[in-house]
C-alpha cells in the first residue's frame, strides 16, 4: 500500500510542477487564472442567487437555500479533513516564492474546488442545459489552484469529488 501511495505522490508532485513552470511563461494566462481562482470565493455564491431571485424569484429562493444547507455540509467537513491531514501546499513544501496571495498553508483537499464543484452540481439541478457551462467552469477552477501553486492535483481530485458528493446529498435531501 505504501508502494501505491510512494508513487501516486511522486506523480502529483511531477504534475503539479510540469503545470506551475507553466505559470511563468505567460502574464495573460496567469490573470486569466487567477480570475478563475477568484470567481471560486464565496462572496460570490450569495449574489449569484440573488442575481436568480430578481429574474426568477422562486428558483432563486430554491437555490440560496440549497446552496446554504450545501455549504453547511460542505464547510465543516473540508476544515476537519484539511486540519485534521494537515498537507503542506506546494509552495510552502517547494518553498517557492507565493506570487498570488496570502492563504493558510495546508492544502488538502480544495476548498475552492469543493465549493465550486457543489455550486456547479446544484445549478446543473436546476439547469441541465447548463451542465456543460458549470462544470468547465468549476474544472478552471480546479486547474487555476494548480496553475497558481496552491494546490497539487490530487488536492483538487478529492476537492472535486467532494463537492459532487456534497451536491448529491444535498439535493437528495433539500429539492
């Protein structure tokens, strides 16, 4: 067993550094990412209801409580699994210099990416024909926290799969 772990880590390193050498070949790309990144804090999940309230009041409501009881879900767990396995993100192990922001320094899962792949699961409920469109979406996301160093990929994997799941029982539950 640590044989597989011996090896799926050594893959995630590699990855994670062939995709943030990357992040130095270009600056449109970086702020293009790194918009991505941004488009994934929570501030925005709120007034992306509200936005649905003021053209479909009833839909809106629907989606602020789902989102709310989602979160709920999703945010107590995602702190207890990141402090609990308390993995160094890349550019504190690395030591390479932060070029993006200020963040805690433990980075699995993703939280981001979590909560981006709940939001995409919960609007793709409610708007099927928009599946495509939420899920590129939340997979920018997940490959922007790669990009500007904070994650490695198996962080987003899990943070990804975490947020569906969170989705699924969610919306079991609550629609």
């Amino acid at each position: 067993m640590s044989a597989l772990i011996n090896k799926i880590t050594t893959w995630d390193k590699n990855l994670f550094n062939k995709v943030f050498e990357l992040s130095h070949k270009t600056i449109k790309i970086k702020k293009f990412f790194r918009f991505i990144s941004w488009t994934a804090n929570g501030p925005l999940y709120p007034i992306i209801s509200i936005v649905l309230i003021l053209f479909n009041s009833k839909i809106g409501f629907e989606i602020l409580k789902i989102g709310f009881f989602g979160f709920s879900i999703e945010l107590p767990i995602y702190l207890i699994m990141k402090n609990s396995i308390k993995r160094q993100r890349p550019t504190v192990a690395k030591q390479y210099q932060q070029q993006f922001y200020k963040i805690d320094v433990f980075s699995f899962p993703s939280g981001h990416t979590g909560g981006a792949f709940l939001v995409a699961y919960i609007l793709s409920s409610f708007f099927p024909y928009l599946s495509f469109f939420f899920f590129s979406w939340s997979s920018l996301v997940a490959i922007s926290r790669v990009y500007t160093g904070v994650h490695y990929p198996t962080d987003v994997f899990f943070g990804a799969i975490w947020g569906i799941l969170c989705g699924i029982v969610t919306i079991n539950l609550f629609y």
